[in-house]
C-alpha cells in the first residue's frame, strides 16, 4: 500500500467514523441521563432517513428544507417515543423499560417494512454532493468532507450547550442523581425530552449522511450501524458525549482499514466492532473518556 | 407426607402427559404433531430464556445466537462423512470435522456444551462490569453469528446452510428434553443458587452486601440458559432437517421474549401457560396476514401484520400488566388442592 492510498483508506474512515460518532452521541446521552440502553435508535436512525427521502421525493423540498425537515420529525418521535413507552416505567424495574425499548426497536421496523416494503430505495442525491475532489490521486468524494465536518460542527454545538447553558448543566446533573436534580427545583421531564430530542435528530443527521455515501435505504438499515454506534459509545466512555465522537471515530477508520490490509477478511467487517466492544469491556469497561457512573447498575 | 404426596402427583401427571403423547403420535395428523414438537422446544428454550431474564433479571437477547451454535454442532456431528463430502461442494470440510460422526443423543449433548462454552466466554466480560451490557453484547451476537455462519464455509457450508439432516426429533426426544429441562431448573430455582438468583435480581448492591458472589450466581444462570438452548437448538435442527444462516433471525428471540413477559417474569408456570398460548395463537393469528372476510366486507392480508401485533402486545403488556398471567408465583401442588377444597365448601 502506497502513501496515497493509505490516506485514501483515511479519508474513508474518518467519513465513515463520523456516521458512527453522530448516532453513538445519541446512545450516550440517553444512557448517560436514564442508564437506558435506548434499541430503537438505530431505528430512529432509520425513520429520520425515510423522512428526509420522502421531503425530497414525495413533498419535492429542496435537500436542505428536508434535512431540516427530517431530523425535527426524529427529535419529535424520540420524544413521543420516552413519553409514551419509558417515562411510564421510570420507577419500575430497569428490565421493563429494557423490554419495551426492544419492543419500540421491533415495531418501527415492521411497521415501516409494512408500510413501505423491504425493497431498498434508491436514496436521491443533491448535486452539490454527487462530486468529489482529486487531490494527488487521492479520492475526496465530497460526501466524506461534509460529513466529518458537520459531525465536528454539530459535537461543539452539543458542547458548548452541554457546558455553558442551564439546560447543559441539567443534563449534567441528571446524569449524576435524577432525584437530587428534581429536588433542586429542576424540571427533569423537560430536560429528559430534550435529551431525546437532541440524540434523535443527530441520528437522522447521520442516517442521512449515511445514505448519500451508501444511497440504498431499507427498514432494516439501523440495525448494523446502531450496533456499532453503541460499541463506540461504550469504547469512548458512555456517557460522554465526545468519547462518543472519538470511539465512532476509532471504529470507522479501524473497520475500513482491517478490510483494506486484510482483504480476506472483508466478509467478517461486521463482526468487527463487535470484537471491540468485547475487548473495551474485558481490559477497560470505562471506556477512553469514561468515569465510573456510580458503581454497578 | 405431603412432600411425598407431592412427588407423587408430580410424577403422576409427568406418565400423564406421556401417555397423552402415545396417544398423540399414533392418532393425531402430521400438522398437529409438528406443533406439540414446537411447544416442547419453545417451553424448553422460553424456561431456560426466563432463567437469566426472569429469575436472575438480566436481560438478555442470546436465544437466537445460541439456538444457531446447538443447531449447527449437532447437524454437523449427526450427518455422516459421505453426506458431509456430498454437501461441501464450494470449499471441502476441515480436517478432523468432516468424518467425525456420533449418535444423536451425543450430537445435542455436545451442542449443548459448546453452547455453554460459549455463553461463558461471552459473559466473562459482561459481567464483570455491568450487566446491563449483557443484552447489547448478546443481541450483537445473533448478527456475528449469522455473520460467521456465511462466511466460515470450510465449518458451515456458507449461505448454502446443512441439508438432509437425519429426522430424530419426535415427540419423545422433545418433550423427554422440555420435561427434564423444567425438572432441573426448576430445582435450580428452588435451590440455594436460585434464591440467590432472586437476591441479585430485586438488589444486586443488597445481595452483594449479603456475601452472595453475584458474578458466578449470574454465571451459574446465564451458562445453564445457554446449555438447554443449545440442546433446543440440536432439536429444531433435527426437526426440520435443514438449517440454514437465515433460519435464525432476531424474531426467534422476539417470540420467546413475548412468552416470558406474558406468563409472568421469574415464573416458570406461567411460562409453560404462555408458551402453548403463544406457540397454538401463533398459528391462529396466520389469518391476519391473509385476507379477511368480515359480513360483506373483505379486508386485504397484510404480510407482516403479525410482527406488528406482536410488538404492539409487547409494549403494552409491559406498560400495563407488568406481572403477565403468574407475576413471580409458582404452581405447587398445596396450593393447588388448597383451591379445590376451597371450591368445594362453596
């Protein structure tokens, strides 16, 4: 492998990295606030994605109008989606919201095979994304310098919300003790939607991204990046939204370049993170930028 | 004496239903045959499944991982070398798997046994963190094994999946397993471990404090889980002679979470209740997925229907009726009596 080539993979990966970070920072947050492995959102993923194909196809927006369009249709439906099957179970035992989060995960995607069938459509790509760069024979599609870039943009954003606001420190502190925070006058339902809201509408940012690198979208289509996602949430330290960021990174450039060293190996690619996700756990269960959330859950 | 009067009636009703299924198989049509086998593997793998969840309340996605591993281990030891050598037509079989050949009862033994092998390798790290991480780790699992089973051709014969396994599974095998299946776990439950089980599942920081070793009770619950679906696993396998990376998807374990949940969390009664409930309603509810006739009126089937169905009864049974039929109680021949007696003085 040259020089140019291994940028290549690179630039591959960080693309590819920056997908996974922006869903992970959602299962970060919701796990973060609730301890709640939240499985439908790869799902919520998906929806945000069909949305954003029907703005452009059905109600014929402009891209950006059903971009926007879309990830305010997933922040709605995750917070309809926390009010209507986990809020109900805050007090109950933590295996009955675990339960009816697999049960919400199983719903939107039968739901969503009956309504619009398993044949993949093909995904519509504006023009300003259909080009690419060629920069001494390395291969910038400029899908993948959108994407790291609004994945930064978007991570300093939540930073900044999360460190320099009221609603920031809420989160903060709910993360720390839900009870401590209600006493203290804070209105924790509210703070909770947000969560939702905001981990819902970056899932749909990345599964729109990742539909104009890979323009092919199925029901189905969450299922493998949300299990990555979460792999890179729990390898950059759960809880923390720029471990998400930095595992979904680390995950993505590893993927593509083991598959490009070893290409034997391109059918096990899945199984990957998956791997990880056992390794982190084994040798340093909090993750690159994890503190311990409080013992054992 | 009522211990003994107890075991007896136990025993009474066990030659019971053998009786019943003597009958069964030599007077009752091949369909209503194939569903009395899928009850037996259903209740066997929904007990051992409510065993982690219920019992121990770890929840956990394996059943479908870890159904595939019994399968694929067992067809490979049952089928014999020539039916091996016919099959691998894209990459011959590797070295020592492709003439070992033992009896049916040896094959779901030792699928059983890499099942649980397995459970344990995959439970080490979860739990000695976390268990929360339990059902990520195992539903990640059902992909990386369909994943594995593709791709490793020279074990599994890739997406062309294992064909003319041997029929053994009749009734006798299935229910002899289901039977012997609940006997154990339920003594499990009932036994020092199981009440230690229950400890970790209502206060884990509780039990810990109490001086239970709460990583090898869970270790204890989820590796005995993983043998009994690893031996179902060898059963359907042998009941429905081909096996295939496809045949093993996430709704396996939907449906056995649905039974669980229904019957009751931590109760094995209810999930006997439950499983012949869902395995005989399943059935019934293939006519949402076909047109209906309603008056004059035809309502066109919808394909996929019943997915939706189900999932819809899953969340609202867990956001209403939390405790399914049975809640954590048991079924026991005192209380039983005691309801009769009741009756009767009415």
């Amino acid at each position: 492998m040259n020089f140019s080539e291994v940028i290549q993979q690179l630039v591959n990966g960080i693309s590819l990295g920056s997908l996974y970070g922006l869903v992970a920072i959602g299962y970060t947050m919701v796990y973060g606030v609730l301890r709640l492995i939240n499985f439908a959102h790869g799902d919520i993923m998906m929806v945000g994605t069909y949305m954003a194909f029907f703005g452009v196809s059905a109600f014929l927006l402009p891209w950006w109008a059903s971009f926007i369009f879309a990830m305010v249709l997933a922040a709605l439906l995750g917070v309809v989606i926390d009010k209507v099957a986990y809020k109900p179970l805050r007090s109950a035992s933590r295996i009955s919201s675990l339960i009816t989060a697999i049960g919400v995960s199983f719903l939107l995607e039968n739901l969503f095979l009956v309504l619009f069938g398993g044949v993949p459509k093909a995904f519509p790509i504006p023009k300003l994304f259909a080009g690419s760069l060629n920069i001494g024979g390395v291969i910038l599609p400029f899908v993948s310098i959108f994407a790291p870039v609004l994945g930064i943009v978007f991570l300093l954003i939540l930073l900044q919300l999360l460190h320099h606001t009221k609603y920031g420190m809420a989160m903060r502190a709910l993360s720390l003790d839900i009870e401590t925070t209600r006493i203290m006058g804070v209105n924790v339902d509210a703070v909770i939607s947000l969560v939702f809201a905001i981990g819902s509408a970056l899932a749909a940012a990345g599964g729109i991204l990742w539909s104009l690198k890979y323009p092919s979208i199925n029901p189905l289509m969450g299922i493998l990046p949300g299990l990555k996602a979460f792999a890179a949430a729990v390898l950059g330290g759960i809880g923390d939204v720029t471990g998400a960021a930095i595992g979904g990174f680390i995950i993505g450039v590893s993927e593509i370049l083991i598959v490009a060293i070893f290409p034997e190996l391109a059918g096990y690619k899945d199984a990957f993170a998956f791997l990880l996700l056992i390794l982190v756990l084994l040798f340093k269960p909090t993750g690159i930028m994890g503190k311990d959330l409080g013992g054992r859950f | 004496m009522n211990k003994k009067r107890n075991s007896l009636l136990t025993i009474a009703s066990i030659v019971a239903l053998f009786l019943f299924l003597w009958y069964a198989s030599a007077h009752f049509n091949k369909y209503s045959i194939r569903i009395l086998n899928d009850i037996a593997i259903f209740m066997m793998l929904a007990v051992s499944y409510n065993l982690i969840n219920g019992v121990t309340g770890q929840f956990s996605l394996e059943p479908n991982g870890f159904t595939a591993i019994g399968a694929y281990v067992s067809s490979l030891l049952t089928l014999t070398a020539a039916q091996k050598h016919a099959m691998f037509i894209i990459v011959p079989m590797i070295h020592p798997l492709d003439t070992l050949h033992l009896p049916f009862l040896a094959a779901l033994i030792v699928g059983g046994l890499v099942t649980a092998l397995v459970g344990f390798i995959l439970a080490f790290p979860v739990f000695r963190v976390r268990g929360d991480y339990l059902a990520i780790v195992t539903l990640g699992f059902g992909l990386v094994i369909r994943v594995f089973s593709n791709n490793a051709i020279s074990v599994t014969n890739g997406p062309l999946g294992l064909k003319g396994i041997g029929a053994y599974t009749n009734l006798w095998w299935s229910w002899g397993w289901a039977v012997f299946s609940l006997i154990v776990i339920m003594r499990l439950v009932n036994s020092g471990y199981g009440r230690a089980m229950k400890a970790i599942r209502d206060d884990e920081d509780a039990a810990i404090a109490m001086g239970i070793n709460s990583f090898k009770i869970k270790m204890i619950a989820f590796v005995t889980s993983a043998f009994f679906e690893g031996v179902a696993g060898g059963l359907l396998a042998h009941l429905i002679t081909t096996i295939s990376p496809t045949l093993f998807t996430f709704f396996l374990t939907f449906n056995l979470l649905i039974i669980i949940v229904v019957g009751g969390l931590g109760s094995m009664t209810g999930t006997v209740i439950a499983t012949v409930m869902v395995v005989w309603g399943s059935e019934l509810l293939r006519v949402v997925d076909q047109p209906m006739h309603l008056f004059s009126f035809t309502i066109p089937g919808v394909p996929g229907m019943r997915m939706i169905l189900f999932s819809v009864l899953l969340i609202v049974i867990m956001l209403f009726a939390r405790e399914g039929i049975m809640g954590q109680k048991e079924f026991s021949w005192n209380g039983f009596l005691n309801f009769l007696r009741h009756r009767k003085q009415k």
